[in-house]
C-alpha cells in the first residue's frame, strides 16, 4: 500500500477548530463548509473523532476539521479524545480557538495555557455572540494575549464572512496554499466501512490510512461521526468513511447514536464500495442482514470482511463452512466476495484491497448495446423464455445498459406483465459470466410496448 495521499507534493491546507466541550466547534464546523455533517447536540463530549471536509475560501482549497473537546478528565474516552485534540492542533497550519461568550470556565482557563505554543496560528473565535452587548464584551477576551479575536454566531452565521476573510487572510500570509487539491478527474473510490459495533471497523480505517484519526476502543459506540480519511492504492485514491457501529433501533437509546447511525447508513449513498465488516468469532446476525441489503438495494458493491481471523482456531476448512454461513444467511449476496483479514496485525490486508479494486473496476464496466444484443441471441436460443397456461409467449427483443454505478440494464419485451423471474434470473447470470460483472449487484428493468421496440431500432 502505498502512502496516504496528503503529501507536500499537493498539500491542502489545514484548519483545525478547537475547544472545549460544549462551545459550538460542531455548528461553526457545519457553518464553514455549508452542511450538516458534525453532530450537534446539547450533550457535552458528542464529537470524539476529528470530522473533516474541504471547503473553499476564494478559489483555494482548505482542509476543516473539528475535534474532540479538549478537557481536565484523565482517564478513558475523554484522555484519548483530548489527547488526539492537541495533536491536531499541532499539525495544522491554522487553529480556530473556540470561547463561549457567556462564559469563560476554568476548563478554558487550562486550554488557553496548553496552547500557548500555538498562539501565533491561533484565531480566538468567540461564539455565540447574538446580541450588541456581548459584542461589546468581546473587547475582554484581547486580555488571553490572541492576536486576533472575532466574534461570531455559528448558529445565526453573523460575522462568519468575517472569520472567512480572517482565515483566507492568515493562510496567504504563510504562503501555505499550494494547490487547489486533488484534480477532480483523478481516480477516486469512495469506501464506506459498515457494521456492528466492535467489529473493528476504526482498527480497519486506520490501518488503510496509515493514521490513528478513529479512535479504537473496547467501549461500544465509540465512533460516532463519520471519520474520513485517505490512501493511493493501484494509482486510485481511495476516500475511506469510517462509520458508527449499527445496532437493532430497540437497541439506539440516546439522540447521538440515532444521529449517528443514520450518518452511517447515509454513508452507502455516499460510497462506490462497501466494506461489510464481520467480528469471526461472533459471527453473523440479523442486523448484518439489514446493512446489506440496504447496500444492495442501492447498488454499491460491497466485500464481506470477515475480521479478527487471527483469534480463530486453525481448523480444516474453516473458510469454507464460514463462507457456506454467510451464503445460507445472505442469499442476496451470493455474488459478494469474502475476505478474511486481520485488521490488527495486517493479515489480508493487500488481499482485500486487490478485490476492492476488482469490485470497483466491475463496478465501472459498461458494456456496447451491440455486444449484449449479439449475447443475447445466443442465450435465447440455448434456453427461450417460456410460454404460460394462457398461451402467452414471452419474447425479448432488444438490451441494453442504462447506467452504471449503479449498473442497470434494460431489457424490451413483448409483454411485461407475469414475466417469469426464473428468467430474468437466467439473464442475469448470463449478463455475470459473459461480461464479467461476478462481483457486484445489477437491476434489469423490462420494458413493455411495440412503439418503444421500434424507436429503439
């Protein structure tokens, strides 16, 4: 694998918000980049990971990212978050200091002495500032020793024009603005990392990113944003989304992880490919069932990664009665491929990837109208479609393929109505031999009508 592709050679920019929790680093986060995509609630600690997304200011490219809140806690969850906070700030170009203007907390006082070192690519961003007289506050907040102090609303979006001239500013004094990033006609595939809770699904983002931006823990339900990240594999970029872990809806108790879970399953809409990640000693459930369907019905591909198979017990034929498991249980994915990895130690690491790539490149194959027609032909001939009681004679006339990504194809028939499923599912394996489409899911729609058949001549 080789490495990730956020070198000096087309370095983005980046700016890193920070604070403590509970100051409004999530809304501004949304507010910058013009979406929802950090979640925002009441309750202190809710970003754990460091959230990022490229925004524009001007016609540069920078990249944004919103951290973990940083506080006094020394144990758990909350070392971990603050600990990987800091080392955020240190490797930005930029820092946007977060303050609540109502408030300045001892927790804040201990934050500002721990940055100090970053004082001179520091904004101090004073938030929620909604009325004139806590603007005219704003003043006592030049005491800290920030060069620069603004005040904004994140939530109302007053002074963030502001904020942006400050931050396009800033950067264009250090010269750190180098390329507009990536060429949008590079190859990109967009991977999404599913599953349960503790399947070892930020073990997995990290390894192929060679970074440690998903916190591991033993903790369910510690991801809870969607954790982006990236590598170069084959001369492709691939764009890595590690999810939250996706429970039963009787099992989502809090706000958080309902908000958390939904990202989750927005990410397949997001996603060109799907890593379906599996815990080998637990197995399979229910729930897997439901992810991958929800894969299937919009038409990603996806590969079954059967992780931590290094903690299984060398038996004969374990990979086969798994794989006989999975295809009991997942009828809808007979097609899906099926890795077993070691996301800690590595193992089948380079064998997944050399099948994402094989899955995506299925994925993007589009074949000629004339090639499917003279296809289909021969298959017609070996095996016609069967006629019913009512004497019906189904025949079909025309193919070809609509789109891919999601790959669809189009068949003509005489009569749509009762057309046998067996048959369509013959055509369809024939479509997965002939044209090499073994690995990923496809539609075929039918088409009825005689004026259609003949225009499409």
């Amino acid at each position: 694998m080789e490495d990730s592709v956020d070198s000096n050679k087309n370095r983005i920019p980046g700016v890193v918000i920070a604070g403590r929790p509970n100051v409004g680093k999530s809304t501004l986060f949304n507010r910058l980049i013009g979406k929802r995509k950090s979640i925002t609630d009441p309750t202190p600690g809710v970003t754990r990971d460091a959230v990022s997304e490229f925004f524009k200011i001007g016609d540069k490219k920078v990249r944004l990212s919103d951290t973990g809140g940083v506080n006094t806690s020394k144990s758990g969850i909350d070392q971990i978050v603050s600990d990987r906070s800091i080392a955020q700030m240190e490797g930005a170009d930029l820092v946007l200091f977060v303050l609540d203007a109502r408030e300045v907390t001892p927790e804040d006082q201990i934050f500002i002495e721990k940055i100090r070192k970053f004082m001179d690519k520091t904004i101090l961003v004073v938030n929620k500032v909604d009325t004139p007289e806590k603007e005219n506050e704003v003043w006592n907040y030049y005491s800290f020793g920030f060069e620069k102090v603004i005040p904004v609303s994140s939530a109302h979006g007053y002074n963030i024009d502001i904020l942006e001239e400050q931050i396009e500013e800033f950067l264009e004094e250090r010269a750190v603005f180098s390329a507009a990033g990536p060429s949008e006609n590079e190859n990109v595939i967009n991977l999404a990392i599913l599953g349960k809770p503790n399947t070892g699904k930020s073990t997995l983002s990290n390894r192929l990113t060679g970074t440690d931006k998903s916190i591991v823990s033993d903790i369910p339900g510690t991801t809870r944003d969607i954790v982006e990240g990236e590598f170069i594999y084959n001369n492709a970029i691939f764009r890595v989304m590690d999810t939250a872990g996706i429970r039963r809806k009787s099992r989502v108790t809090e706000n958080v992880e309902y908000y958390s879970v939904t990202r989750a399953i927005k990410s397949i809409d997001d996603s060109d490919l799907v890593f379906m990640v599996i815990d080998a000693e637990e197995g399979l459930s229910d729930q897997d069932k439901k992810i991958a369907g929800h894969v299937v019905k919009k038409g990603k591909g996806i590969i079954i990664v059967i992780n931590k198979w290094d903690k299984l017990k060398d038996i004969p034929n374990r990979m086969a009665a798994i794989e006989d498991r999975v295809r009991f249980m997942f009828p809808v994915l007979d097609f899906a491929p099926i890795i077993p990895i070691s996301a800690l130690t590595g193992e089948g690491i380079d064998n997944l990837l050399k099948t994402a790539f094989k899955v995506n490149r299925q994925l993007e194959t589009r074949v000629s109208t004339a090639n499917l027609n003279k296809a289909l032909k021969d298959w017609v001939e070996d095996s016609p479609p069967p006629s019913t009681g009512s004497r019906v004679r189904y025949k079909i006339k025309y193919m070809t393929q609509t789109c891919i990504k999601p790959s669809r194809f189009l068949i003509f028939v005489n009569k749509s109505k009762g057309f046998p499923p067996s048959y369509l599912k013959y055509i369809k394996n024939r479509i997965r031999k002939s044209f090499g489409f073994s690995a990923i899911p496809f539609e075929i729609d039918i088409r009825e009508t005689e004026k259609t058949w003949k225009e499409a001549k």
